[in-house]
C-alpha cells in the first residue's frame, strides 16, 4: 500500500489515511497507519537506529482522510496538549440520509461507550460516566435520489472527541450517515460491506516547532455518494 503524505519536516507528519486501514494495530493484524509510517521512517533515513513516530490522534477504521504523527516526542507533547486544549481544529465530511432543518446547527449530547460491543450511545448528562459531545455542521449540498432518499452532504467542525461521535449525534438527531452498518438501521440490515461516507477533510494547528498556524486539507475520493454532491465540496 503506497502512502500518500501530504506534508513533511523534522518534526511532523501529515498523511492521507485510506478508508479500512486502522490507526494503530489491532486485533486483525492489518496493515496499519503507525506500523507504515515507521517502515517510511526506516526507508527515509536508513541510518536511523530506531526512529521515533508518534500517534497524536486516531480516526475509526471505516474514516479516511488526513492524520498527523509526531517525528519527536516534544512535537507529540505540543500536539497532545493543542488536543486536549481544542485549539487543534478538525473538520469533516459527512452524507447523512435526510436533510437538516437548518443550514448550519449544533449537536450536543452526552455519550457513554459500551466497549464489549465497540459503540457509544446518548444518555442523560446524569449519567456519571458520560461525555459531553459537541459539533457544529453546516449544510453544504443535499440531493434526491431514487435508491437512498434524500442525502445531504454536511461540513463537520468537531469541538469534542468521543468515540464514534459524528456518526452517533447524528444517528439520534435522525440523520444518520450512509453506509454506517452499526448506526444506520438501513445499513444494519444489508449484508455485505458498505463503506461509510465519513471523511477527515482538513486539520488545523500550531506547528510544534516555529509556532506558526498550519492547516492542510483534502477532499474525499470521487466515489458515490460523495460523487453526487461533490460540485460543491
């Protein structure tokens, strides 16, 4: 599998990950991003010993889009903490099934995971282990079609960082993504694969190093059902 790196210094890396390749190794022993971008490493600097690469965020399996990796453990420090700060901004697109009222809105719900089953759900803010979920969308494009309804593709800005939150908010505001075989009942029911119209877009943050203000974005590959709402992307 070739990488697509979009960005490279001494200190990050910006890469495209493709959709069903993980983040990090898993279970199933796949190919993965972390393990690609260390043999890149090798590769690019063979008398390197034992370069360092580090996770700074993950996207689900089924995601693509762009990801950023740390070359230094002070550069993944001063992402980590840009992170949990919310200063490192991260947009998304999305085809849900329906329409939303309003051209741009805000979803916030409370979110518990349920790890046996690898799903989170809304529950009452009572909840003691729940977490606050929060996102803004914007309307970009919607279209009737004669196989999924209407579809319409939503421009995500992403404020929190729950487990599968994009595709659980807007599941319970009944709009849920296409192809989602675990939030879209549609989906549930269909045998075989269906790959989920959820695409890491862009991404913006503080260099680690020269403190400058970096964004890099990308779009979703030409594949329906992106391709039908894809003019004004």
């Amino acid at each position: 599998m070739k990488l697509n790196i979009v960005y490279e210094d001494s200190y990050i890396i910006v890469a495209e990950k493709p959709p069903k390749v993980p983040s990090q190794k898993d279970k199933t022993n796949d190919m993965d991003m972390l393990s690609m971008m260390k043999e890149h490493l090798k590769i690019a600097y063979p008398k390197a010993r034992n370069p360092y690469i580090g996770l700074v965020h993950r996207l689900d399996r089924p995601v693509g889009g762009l990801m950023i990796f740390a070359k230094t453990k002070e550069a993944n420090a001063s992402l980590s903490e840009q992170m949990k700060n919310k200063t490192f901004k991260k947009e998304y697109y999305a085809v849900v099934c329906g329409k939303p009222d309003k051209k741009t809105g805000t979803l916030k719900d409370y979110l518990l995971k349920t790890g046996r089953i690898n799903m989170s759900k809304v529950v009452s803010k009572e909840n003691k282990n729940a977490k606050e979920a929060i996102l803004e969308y914007e309307v970009i494009d919607s279209i009737n079609t004669d196989e999924d309804g209407i579809l319409s593709l939503v421009k995500i800005n992403l404020k929190t960082g729950r487990h599968h939150q994009i595709r659980v908010q807007f599941s319970n505001a009944d709009m849920p993504l296409w192809g989602d075989n675990k939030y879209n009942k549609r989906f549930v029911k269909m045998k075989g694969y269906t790959q989920i119209a959820l695409w890491a877009k862009s991404i913006e943050f503080i260099h680690p190093k020269d403190k400058k203000v970096c964004k890099f974005e990308i779009k979703p590959h030409n594949e329906y059902p992106f391709n039908l709402l894809s003019k004004n992307q």
